[in-house]
C-alpha cells in the first residue's frame, strides 16, 4: 500500500506540474501588472511618438497593447490604402520597438485578434474593467472616454503644451533687465521665466521696448528666444499726465522761440536758411544709410550665436 501510496502522489504532481506549465503558456485575457496599466491605441503606434516619450521615462505605467489593437494593424496593413498601409507597418513595427526597449514595461493583452463591437469600444470596456488609462491622439475617442470617466492620455495635447508660448514673426512688449553675452545684447524674461536675448537694445536696459521673436530654441537647460526691437515702436516707462503736460509745454516753448527770432533776421538770411540742409539733419540721415550693412552683420552674428547654441 505504501509504494502504491507513492506512485499516485508521484502521479498526482507530475499532472499538477504539466497544468501549471500549460495555464503558464496559455494567452493573457487580463492585464496582470501591479503598476498603472496604459492601454494603447491603434492611433498612438501608428502615430511612432509614442517611442520617444518612452524612451524618456515619463510614461509611468505599463504599456498595455490589446491583441485586437494588433489585428487592426495587420489588417491595415493589407487591405488599406498605400498610405495607411505604411503606417499601420510603421505601427506593427513600434510595438516591436517597444518590447526590446529596456526601462518599458510592455504586456500584449490577449482579448481577442478581432473586436466585433469595433477597437474603440473595446478599449473603453477593457480601460473600465481593469480601470486602466487610454492613450490615444483620437479625438473622438478622446471625448467618448472623457464622458464615461476614464483617464486619457493625449500625445496631442502633450505637444500642444510643450510648445513654445510665443513662435518666431509674434510681437510683444518685453521689459529689459540686464545686459546680454554681447556688448549690445540686452535681456528679459516672461512670465514664464523663458529668457529672451535683445539685439542692438543694450541702450534701452529699464526700459519696455516692443519686439518682434527672431528664433526659439529648445535645449536640455531650457528655453531661449532670441528677438530684435521693432523699429520705430518703443514702449518708454509711463509719464505722468503732470509730467506730460508740461514737458510739451516746454517744447512748444523751445519750438517757438527760433520762429521769433527768425522774424528779425534779414529776409536773404532766412531765404538762405531754407534751401540748405540743417546741420541736425546730416547725422539723422547718416545712420539710415548704414543700418542695412549692420542689420545683416547683426542676423550673421545671431545665427552664429543660434547655431552654437545648439
């Protein structure tokens, strides 16, 4: 009895064994993740950006990729358009890029290679019963999570809130506050704390002075803007009305005073006066001529610095 005993117990754990091993191999219908899963959307793999945030280490969660996610890729990739078909390989192809990327947690979900209800609706069942987040760029499925109370996470608006707050060709009024690297540099910052480097406004440093964005710049230490003055468009520190009033009065008073003296001067004199140039006007001139060769020396030198920079 006994050695009959031992064959069955023997018996009985080599079967245990073999079950363990076959529900083992067998396809994961639930998501098995201790973290915060992150179901994937045929529109992300696609899309391929969702490589580089990965790769950055903000994604914060296990990458979720349902099996029916694949099976309308592959689908695509046979039957669409020259177009989508390229980019639903380029899909087939991330989900691959991910797998062998080390720091990412990647799990293949085994719901199905076909959603009969459509991919969409699927994802919303599964975000729901597993309450995991969906990562999309679709906007429709987008919205229809945002109703049903699941967390999205968008790559779109992600790249919408990464941008920079002003693009180059925008004008605004920025308050100077210390020199910049070169003698004529001047800078000042934004709300946001983004440092804007002035050409040719070293001058104006305490003053605010509208100008136009030449270049933005997005490196590892920050963001950087480069701008030039607007022509012809200081914005001087307010005056008084007081102060205003009387400095006008002033100046009618200086614009005056030669016309009254001018009435006393022979009228050969004041004949003379009038056909030639003043002496005031010659250097208001002179600099207009040689404002085009430093404007280019100035952008020459601005795109070196620009290029150094990065």
């Amino acid at each position: 009895m006994e050695t009959k005993d031992l064959a069955l117990l023997a018996v009985t754990l080599i079967i245990l064994g073999e079950v363990t091993y076959l529900l083992a191999k067998l396809p994961r219908t639930s998501i098995k993740t201790k973290n915060r899963a992150i179901l994937v959307d045929t529109s992300v793999l696609m899309d391929g950006r969702i490589i580089a945030i990965a790769g950055t280490g903000f994604i914060g969660g296990t990458l979720v990729i349902p099996r029916s996610v694949v099976g309308e890729l592959q689908f695509l990739a046979d039957n669409a358009d020259a177009d989508k078909r390229a980019r639903a390989r380029r899909g087939l192809d991330v989900v691959t890029e991910l797998q062998h990327m080390s720091g990412v947690e990647v799990e293949l979900l085994q719901d199905g290679s076909k959603a009969e209800e459509g991919v969409d609706e699927r994802l919303l069942t599964l975000a729901k019963r597993h309450t995991a987040a969906i990562c999309t760029i679709d906007y429709n499925l987008n919205k229809v999570a945002a109703v049903e109370g699941i967390q999205v996470l968008n790559i779109n608006e992600l790249a919408q809130s990464m941008r920079m707050s002003h693009l180059p060709g925008e004008q605004l009024v920025l308050e100077l506050v210390q020199k910049g690297q070169d003698s004529h540099q001047a800078v000042g910052y934004l709300p946001d704390g983004t440092m804007v480097v002035v050409e040719q406004s070293s001058s104006l440093i305490g003053q605010q002075v509208h100008i136009e964005v030449v270049r933005s710049l997005q490196t590892a230490a920050g963001k950087m803007m480069f701008a030039k003055k607007v022509e012809g468009r200081p914005v001087a520190k307010q005056l008084k009305p007081h102060q205003s009033s009387h400095k006008s009065k002033s100046a009618g008073r200086q614009h005056h005073s030669p016309q009254a003296t001018s009435k006393k001067q022979p009228q050969s004199q004041k004949i003379a006066r009038e056909s030639t140039p003043s002496s005031t006007d010659a250097p208001r001139e002179a600099p207009k001529r040689r404002s085009q060769p430093r404007r280019k020396d100035h952008e020459a030198s601005l795109l070196k610095s620009i290029e150094n920079q990065k």
